[in-house]
C-alpha cells in the first residue's frame, strides 16, 4: 500500500515537473565531466553558473514575458565524439534543447555539426579550438579561441624583441602542428630564422635528449607547445636542468603557463613569456567581477580559466539572444543575433566575426612573475582584436 | 663528440636506474609467483603520492622516500594476504582482470583524494640544480638518481647472492615445488618478498618522480616500460631486469637525440629484436635456461 502511494507520488511528481512553463528555454551543455579530461566540466558548470548567480536566470524579452534559461549538463566521460553525437541527440529530441554549448575538445565539436543542421539548433562552443570547426555548420558559434590566433601574434613580439633564432618543439598531434606551422609562419616573416624543429610524443615526459639538441643549436629562445599537465611541467624541469636557461635561452609558449596549472611548476618557470588571449592578473571591471563571483561561490581555491570565461561569455550570449528573440525564434536567428556581437568579456574587449561565427579578440603577450610568493602572468604587450589566422589563409570557399 | 657520448650515456643510465628500481618487484611477482601483476605501477605511484604530500608539507626529502617505501610496502602485504593470494591458482585472465581493474580503483582514488593534474615531488635544492662534473653542466638529479639505483642494485645483489633468504628466494623462483619439498615455506617467502617488491616500487616512485612525473594515470601509462624490462630480463630473473633496464634506458635515450620522430617506435623493436633473439630473456633464470 505504502508503496503503492509512493509509486503514485512519484508519478504525479514527474507529471507536473515535465509540464514545465511555456518560458523555460533549456540549453544542453556537453563537457568531459569525467574520465582523463575530467578538468573541462566543472570549470564550464562554475562559469554558467557564476554569471547566472550574478545576473540571473530569468530574462525578460522584448516580448515583455519572462525566460528561464535552464541549463542541462551532460557527462560525455572522456568517450569521444560518438558519445558527444548520442548525448546532443538525447537533448535535441528527449528534452527539446533550444542550444548546444559546452564541447571542450575538438572531435566531439565537430561531431555535433550534422545534428545542428537538422533540428536547426545553435552550438555555443565554449573551447574546441581547432580552427575550421566553424565551417562546418552555420549553427556552430565560438566564444573560445582558435590555436594559431594565440600563436600567430608571438613570431612578430620574439622578433622585434631581440630574438633572432628560435628552436620550435611542439607535441605531436593536430595542435601542436597548428603551433608549429604559425610560430614558424609568423617568425620568418617578422624575420627571425629557425635553427631545428622537433615534434615529441603526447605524453612524454623525458625531455633530457631534445634539450641536448637544442643547447647544441645555441638559439636565442626554445619556442614550446604542450599538454598542460605533465608534459608540459617536465618539459620545463628539463630546460632548466640541461642548463638551457642558464645559457640564456629564453623560454616562449602558450597555455602552459595559464593560473591553474601555475602551482605545478616551481620558480624555474619565471621569465617564461607566452601568448595567450587571457591573462588573470589583468584588472579590467569585468574580470573582477568574474574572479569575485567565482570565488565567493566556489571558494578560495576555485580558479577561473579560460572554460570558465568561456561559458560566462556563453552565456551571456545564450541569455541575451532568448531576451531579444524570445524562447521560440528560430534557431538561425539566435545565430544572426550574435554576430558581430561586442562586448567586454573578463579577457578583454571580444566581438563575434559576422562572417565566420569565430571571437575576434586581443592576444596577450606575457611574462611569468613572482608576486607575493605566488607566480603570476603579467601582460607585457597586446595585439589587439585577432582573427583566427587561419581563417584569412583559408578564405571561404564559393559555392 | 667523447663528452656526448657520455652525456647520453649518462641519461641513458639515469633513466634506466628508475625502470630497475621499479620493476625489480614485478619481476619477483611475475617469476616467482606467476602472477600477471598489471598493478605494479599502482604501488610505485602510491609511493610518490605519498613522498609528494609529504614533501610539500615541508618534510625531508629522504625521509619521505622511507615513508614512501613503507606505504607502499604495507599495502604490499596487506593486498597480498587478501588480493592477490587466491589469485595464485587462477588462470592468467582471472589475474590480468583483477590487477587492471586495481588500477582503475587506484587512480579514481587519487584522483579524487589529489586531483587530476600532475602532483609534484619537492626535491632538495640542491638536487634541482645543474652540477659541474668536469666537461660540462649536468643535473645533480640525474647522478643522484645513477647513485641511489647503483647502491640499492648493489644491496639487493648482495642479499640474494649471499644471504641464506637469497638462497631461498632464488630456489623457489628455480623450482617452487622442490623448494616446498625441501622445507622452504614458500608462503612466507611470497608475501615478504611481494612485499619487499611493493616497497621497492613505492622507493622508486618517489625517486624518479623526477623523470616519470605523477599524475593518476601514472600506474597504467607506465606499466607497459615496466612489464618490458621484466620480459626483456627474463622473467624472475634479478641480473636480467637490471641489464634490460639500462639497455632500454640507453636505446631510448639514444632513439630520442638521433632519430627524435622515430624514437616511440625505436625502443618498441628494439624489444622485438631483444626478444627474437632471446625469446626466454636476456639473462633467464635457470629454471628457464
């Protein structure tokens, strides 16, 4: 009997709950929240909900009725793009998603195209930072970043700043090569000559040999492309070690050096210079308000990086559309609402390409720092408003 | 080129030091015992968690180690009284799955105790810095790591070939059965020897953090190194995981400086041609020989 009831309670539970009100617009977002990429998930969730902490939930549109952005997160475990497709399709079909956002790597971005076509469903993409993602279907936005925009503007710095000859190791795979071929591309333009390229496996942590090698090149700065994590910490520990820095070869890269992954390095990394399109210390009103929100939710040891502002500006994005547009529009429309978007992200001033659906933003040249016994990135130098290069080498093709 | 030669040389031997020191309790487990032990690494990054908290808290570097050793040696014993000894008698599968699936338990639970990114072992200063040996700058890490390996391979050297547990040891692994016949109790030499091996791993965990960096894919990302060097030795043998480990040292070393593209697969048929050319290992015990 008793369980009779409970049977009939919780029925009538789902019941009413699935017969949400007219004005909830649920958005699905798709992260790695477990398994080897299990970093992405949480720092998107925290981002989300950040913002809606600080500017709510509900919009009101020019329709004069109030939305509930409501937003869904689903694990897609570190399984690969198959697993990105299924989920989207349990989202598109089970719980009627106005939006796809999320989508930390690449593969599982681009499985998402063919489905964002077919039940016309914009994808706010929040990382996948392989550039021609973009291409693939007129539903697919990017607030993140592309690899040689955070590359490309650090050829031209190294060469204006007294560095002539330059060692590229990069790791091998898809990213790395990107790294690879704009580092070289912008350097040799700007006029700077490279004396040896090696490409390392992905997971390599032994870096003793090809540090003989570059040491051996005598070049002014070992420009470096890899995983943040392991490799890239050993990657480090090993240039120091061989005497490299001491040699006064400078050391030049990218993420490696983003706040989260800071505390793994000791002092060895200070110096280090790097181009990436968000640096933590800089005090722009919006990062502070990000980095205050973040905190005051997740406490002290939370870091926002670049997943968290990603999905901040995402949705930021998401809400402003549905309060423009309502909860109904098409889902094109959502798309033609956002481009040429601009607007002053936590990173900087960020616009939404009109043509491309790709961020256009600064990239930041900094140095690492000790500061108050903490290592910090401060900014040296900027380039401002970047288009993914890429982009411009690979014009869009007529059809 | 004399003073790269020995810089190489020099890599090389550091590197393989670590392979030794790790994968000299496997070769126990796998020779003596027969059992498939794919959670060897799992001790040996069990070790160098716990040398890394530690350390960070301020302790001293050697003592951690100690430490390190010593958590690992215990949970050495315990899991082989409650793990692993009904595993014996079971197929290899049976051992295979039990031991995988010990790794998965592990590094979901350093995972969830450390975190996903890569957990640092703090050396002492001096060791972090370049050290002047004559023809040039060369990391005081890595000579320390040759000196530690030497005199531990130095050590177990003398116990198994001189003391009456060496003799033991080296019986059960030749012919377990004529050992039991005799009146070895081969039980209790399973479980100290297993646990000696676990506290072996945990030792070197800590020490070579250094060059195999900890992070909770640590267990199964380099177990496949250590299951080759106790292959390439020739299972339970002591002198062959010690010759493998430096000869795998030393290719890969080499394979990375003068054919850096190639170099993943060069130490892989290296170990094809090893074993092709010595399908039991390079120095077989002699129940094998």
């Amino acid at each position: 009997m008793g369980r009779l009831f409970a049977i009939i309670t919780s029925a009538t539970v789902l019941l009413w709950a699935d017969r949400a009100p007219a004005d909830v617009a649920k958005v699905g977002l798709l992260a790695d929240f477990t398994g080897a990429f299990a970093t992405w998930g949480p720092q998107f969730r925290e981002g989300v909900e950040a913002y809606q902490a600080l500017h709510g939930k509900t919009v009101k549109g020019l329709d004069d009725k109030l939305h509930e952005i409501q937003f869904i997160y689903r694990d897609t475990a570190s399984q690969g793009p198959d697993k990105a497709r299924q989920l989207a399709q349990e989202l598109v079909l089970h719980d009627h998603v106005r939006f796809l956002c999320g989508l930390d790597l690449s593969p599982h971005a681009m499985a998402l195209a063919d489905i964002s076509k077919e039940a016309k469903v914009p994808v706010v993409i929040m990382n996948a930072a392989t550039s021609s993602i973009t291409r693939m279907s007129p539903y697919f936005v990017r607030v993140s970043q592309t690899v040689p925009q955070d590359v490309a503007p650090l050829g031209p710095w190294a060469a204006a700043h007294d560095i002539k000859r330059v060692y590229t190791i990069v790791s091998d795979y898809a990213p790395g090569y990107d790294a690879e071929a704009y580092f070289i591309k912008t350097f040799k333009a700007a006029g700077g000559t490279i004396v040896g390229s090696a490409r390392t496996p992905q997971q390599e942590t032994n870096f003793s040999a090809y540090m003989e090698r570059v040491r051996e090149a005598k070049p002014d700065a070992l420009y470096m492309f890899q995983p943040a994590g392991s490799p890239s910490v050993a990657f480090v520990k090993a240039y120091v070690e061989r005497g490299l820095k001491a040699a006064g070869i400078k050391l030049l890269g990218g993420g490696e050096t983003q706040e989260l992954f800071l505390p793994n390095f000791t002092d060895d990394i200070v110096g280090t210079v790097t181009s990436f399109h968000y640096t933590e210390t800089n005090t722009r009103p919006a990062n502070l308000e990000l980095r205050a929100q973040v905190k005051k939710m997740f406490g002290d040891k939370a870091v926002p990086d670049i997943a968290t502002l990603a999905a901040w500006d995402g949705t930021r994005l998401i809400q402003e559309a549905v309060a423009a547009l309502g909860g109904d529009a098409e889902g094109l429309q959502y798309v033609d609402f956002m481009k040429g978007k601009k607007f002053d992200s936590p990173r900087g001033p960020v616009e939404i390409d009109p043509v491309e659906r790709d961020i256009i933003q600064n990239v930041y040249i900094r140095r690492v720092e000790e500061r108050d016994g903490r290592l910090v990135n401060i900014d040296i130098d900027e380039v401002k408003m970047v288009k993914d290069p890429w982009k411009i080498d690979h014009p869009p093709q007529a059809n | 080129m004399g003073s790269f030669g020995l810089t190489v040389l020099l890599d090389g031997i550091s590197y393989g030091m670590i392979l030794f020191l790790i994968s000299v309790g496997l070769t126990v487990t796998m020779g003596l015992m027969r059992v498939v032990n794919l959670a060897h690494g799992a001790f040996a990054m069990i070790g160098g968690y716990v040398a890394g908290y530690l350390t960070q808290r301020g302790c001293n570097f050697y003592l951690a180690a100690l430490a390190a050793a010593a958590a690992a040696a215990a949970l050495g014993a315990v899991t082989e009284r409650t793990i692993y000894r009904p595993l014996y008698r079971k197929g290899e599968l049976a051992q295979v799955l039990l031991t995988i699936g010990f790794v998965f338990v592990a590094t979901g639970a350093v995972t969830e105790i450390f975190g996903a990114f890569p957990y640092p072992v703090v050396f002492p200063p001096y060791l972090t810095r370049p050290l002047d040996i004559g023809f040039r700058q060369y990391p005081a890490y890595r000579l320390f790591l040759i000196a530690s390996g030497a005199a531990i391979a130095l050590l177990l050297w003398l116990v198994l070939d001189n003391s009456l547990y060496g003799a033991r040891l080296r019986a059960a692994v030749d012919n377990p059965r004529m050992a039991r016949a005799v009146g070895i109790n081969v039980s209790l030499l399973f479980t100290s020897t297993f646990t000696v091996g676990c506290g072996l791993a945990g030792l070197g965990g800590a020490l070579g953090a250094g060059i195999l960096s900890l992070e909770p894919a640590y267990a199964l990302k380099y177990v496949v190194l250590f299951l080759v060097v106790v292959i390439v030795g020739g299972e339970g043998s002591f002198e062959g995981s010690f010759v493998a480990a430096m000869a795998l040292g030393i290719i890969d070393t080499l394979g990375k400086y003068f054919v850096a593209e190639a170099a993943p697969y060069l130490l892989y048929t290296a170990v094809f041609a090893l074993l092709l050319w010595r399908p039991k290992g390079l120095v077989p015990p002699r129940s094998l020989a």
